[in-house]
C-alpha cells in the first residue's frame, strides 16, 4: 500500500492516472518486479535523472504526478 504525505498529491496521482489509456506489462523473469522497479527509478522524475539518465522515469517524467510510469510492489 501506498502512504501519501500529501491528500493533495494522492488525488493528482489518481486524477492522472485515470485520465486516458494505459498500458499494463505482464512480467515474466525471476526477480522481475524488482528489475522493473530497479528501471523505472525514484518516482519524482528530477531525482531519477539526476540519479541516471537512463532510469525510465527520468527519460519520460516531467514531475513526480506526472512521472511516466506507475509501478508498485505487493508482498
């Protein structure tokens, strides 16, 4: 479960997010969900291209709403 510090970031992220299509990934590799999440970086995208330019988040975010890519791990 995701913990907001912010009401006001969580209803931006869910106003983005169903805000038009999406696409799913099915993941099929052992440790795959970590792979991904290892790719996509920290979710505020300036982090992530300050970290490496080549995370996925830093490559198409523009800010931490609008980050690119929403990826999150269950245990």
């Amino acid at each position: 479960m995701i913990f907001y510090q912010s009401e006001v970031l969580y209803k931006e992220d869910i106003s983005h997010m169903t805000s038009g299509m999406s696409l799913i990934l099915a993941l099929y590799r052992e440790n795959a969900v970590k792979k991904l999440l290892d790719l996509l970086g920290p979710e505020d995208s300036k982090q992530a291209k300050q970290l490496d330019p080549f995370l996925w988040r830093g490559m198409y975010g523009t800010s931490i709403t609008h980050n690119g890519f929403y990826g999150e791990y269950y245990i």
